[in-house]
C-alpha cells in the first residue's frame, strides 16, 4: 500500500524529472532511476536504493504530492 513520503528529485525542464533520493524509514536513501511512465494524472518512477531496496514512486500532479512504495 502507498503512503506519502518525501521525495528529491532533478528537475531541468519540468518537475519532478529524475528521483535523487527517497525518505523511508526516517532516513534519506540515494536511489538511481531505472524506469519513468506516465499514467492518467501522476508521473511514476521505479527506482532502486543503494542497499538495494526497490520503490514504486508515484507523483501526483494535482495534489502535488509523492506517493512511495517499497518492493522486493
């Protein structure tokens, strides 16, 4: 289930553009992007941390707002 977190992302022609990190578990991770789609009214990202740790991250264009979830 998604919840909402915080996310840094790169952003040099639109936000949000590339994730940087994510805020799980009441720490910041650097992730790297492995793939981007769009879906009706949210920009999503799969991303992987540095430990390894893969996330779903789902941004909500009208509530301006980061949804995350975590996989395996």
């Amino acid at each position: 289930m998604p919840i909402e977190a915080p996310v840094r992302c790169r952003a040099e022609t639109r936000y949000p553009e590339r994730p940087t990190e994510v805020y799980w578990e009441g720490v910041w991770h650097p992730v790297s992007l492995l793939r981007s789609w769009r879906e009706p009214g949210m920009i999503c990202f799969r991303v992987r941390s540095e430990a390894g740790r893969w996330f779903l991250l789902r941004y909500d264009l009208a509530r301006d707002r980061w949804e995350v979830s975590v996989g395996d």
